[in-house]
C-alpha cells in the first residue's frame, strides 16, 4: 500500500474512533452520520486488511494494529493541521520572518528608512532583505516566492501579478545652491547649456527619459554618466552637473544635503510607482500583512 492510495478523512476518522471510543461518538465529534462513519472505518479495514476496531461492553477496542498507527497518524494530522492553521494567520509581533523585496537604489532612499521605523515597533523579530529586480529573474522568483513584493515602475510584470498604486512621480532638475540654474523658473535653453550627470538606471522607469529626450531632439551635454543613484547628492554638491530626477529624490536631497532643484523645463511624463505581488500569495498573511503596511505608509 502507498501513501496516494490512502484518504486523509479516512485518518481523520480513525483518531476520532480512537478519541471517542465509539461509532456514535466519533459522528457526533466530526458532524457526521454513524453510516458515515462505519463506511469509513469499513474502508479503512479492507485497506490496512486488519478490524482496527472490534466491539465490546467498554465500546471500540482497538486492535494491536491500530494501536501502533495510533501515534504516528496523531502526528501527523496535528503538524497538517498546525501547518494550515499557521498559514491562516500572521503574528508579526512574534514572527522571525524574512522578507525579500526587489526595489532599485532610490526605491531604498525613499521606502527604506520609514519602513524599518515602522517593523521596529510593529514586527521586531522581522528582518527584511532588498534585491536588484534587473540582478534576478523578477516575474519568476515573485511565483516562486523567494521574493515578496515588488515596487517600482515595473510594467514588465503583467500577467499573473497584483498591483497596488502608491504614488505617482514627476520629474525635476537638482542642482547644488548657487548653480545657474538655481531660479524659479529654467527654459528649455537654460537646460541644453547646462552639464549633466545621467543615472543610467537599467531596468527601470527613469531610463526611458533619455530615450524621451533625445527623440524629442533636446540637445544635453552630458559630461557624467553613473549607474545608480547613491552616489549622485555627494556628486552634485561639488560639481556643476545637473540631474534629471525623481521630486521624491529631489525633497529628500534638499532636505540633507541642502542641493536645490526646480521644475523640469520639458514636460517629461510622470511615472506610477506601484506595488507588485504574485497572484500565488494574494491570500497569504504574511504578504497581505508587508502590502499593507507599504499602502499605510507610502500611498498617496
């Protein structure tokens, strides 16, 4: 005999047997007919080849055989059912979960911080790990579960995913204090005789700005390029390179670093920075449970 050709509710109802100690007390436990339950235990008698259960004044005795499944069918059922019932329910306050999510580098500067702020007090056992979704096959380890969430512009995650709108971005100019451009207000010709420093962020939204600039034949004399945002405050602060970035970006620079910016003189269009999760654990607690907490504190 093998495993398959064994039904579950056929264990169920053998522990129940041995709990109740009659056909009675065993339908009465499981919400079932006593005709019910004397055809299970039939079942379970032509397959083990054994009575399991013989009558007497005392009820259903078990036989040696049943006795000896006894512990290990027990076993069993208690570790599915604590499996099931764990997967129902989330406790972060007690959890030792580790989360993945895939974001790029300014993804980190923005959700980063206020995100650990709130796992200190609401999940402390939590730990969380960020990836590269260019450094990864995305789509296929979101369905695999070995990553979460993620967020970004990522229209490359379509069929199968979720999606969750936090916020929408426009685009602006940074510049240290003093710079040219350092007004209210730039032109088109102010932009063109500036230098720039360009985030060549592959795998992402900002990427298409150069595409869109350059078909719409906007002439800039880029005299730096670099392939990510952490080293670009540091890099405008002593130059007078300009950036084409995020307001989000902007803000956070002007709050620490003390750069300035101002409105993007092309009307370069805003981005949507979603939250993506696979269809495969939209149910699941503890990923409803990370979700939530990025639309309580990050959706516009």
């Amino acid at each position: 005999m093998e495993l398959k050709d064994v039904d579950l509710n056929l264990l169920v109802v053998f522990e129940q047997l041995l709990r109740q100690g009659t056909v009675s007390g065993a339908a009465k436990a499981m919400n079932l007919s006593q005709p019910a339950v004397s055809n299970a235990l039939a079942r379970l008698r032509a397959l083990l080849g054994d009575q399991l259960f013989v009558r007497s004044s005392k009820g259903m005795l078990p036989t040696p055989l049943a006795l000896e499944l006894a512990k290990p069918i027990s076993f069993a059922l208690e570790s599915l059912q604590a499996t099931l019932s764990q997967k129902r329910s989330f406790d972060p306050e007690h959890s030792a979960r580790a989360f993945r999510v895939a974001m790029t580098d300014i993804g980190e500067v923005h959700f980063i911080p206020p995100l650990m702020g709130a796992l200190g007090q609401r999940a402390p056992g939590v730990t969380l790990s960020t990836v590269r979704n260019t450094a990864v096959d995305l789509a296929a380890d979101m369905s695999q579960g070995k990553i979460d969430l993620a967020v970004g512009h990522l229209p490359e995650l379509g069929s199968g995913f979720f999606q969750r709108r936090l916020f929408r971005q426009r685009y602006v100019c940074l510049f240290r204090p003093g710079h040219a451009l350092d007004k209210k207000k730039i032109s088109m010709r102010d932009f063109e005789a500036a230098e720039h420093v360009v985030v060549t962020a592959a795998g992402t939204g900002h990427a298409r700005n150069d595409e869109i600039l350059a078909e719409a034949g906007v002439n800039r004399r880029v005299r730096l390029r670099v392939p990510h945002f952490v080293a670009l405050a540091d890099i405008i602060a002593t130059t007078d390179l300009v950036a084409t970035v995020t307001w989000t970006f902007a803000e956070r620079c002007a709050r620490y670093f003390g750069l300035k910016y101002v409105s993007h003189p092309f009307a370069l269009p805003e981005i949507q920075i979603n939250l993506f999760w696979h269809a495969r654990y939209h149910h699941d607690p503890a990923n409803q449970w990370l979700r939530n907490q990025f639309v309580e504190l990050f959706a516009d």
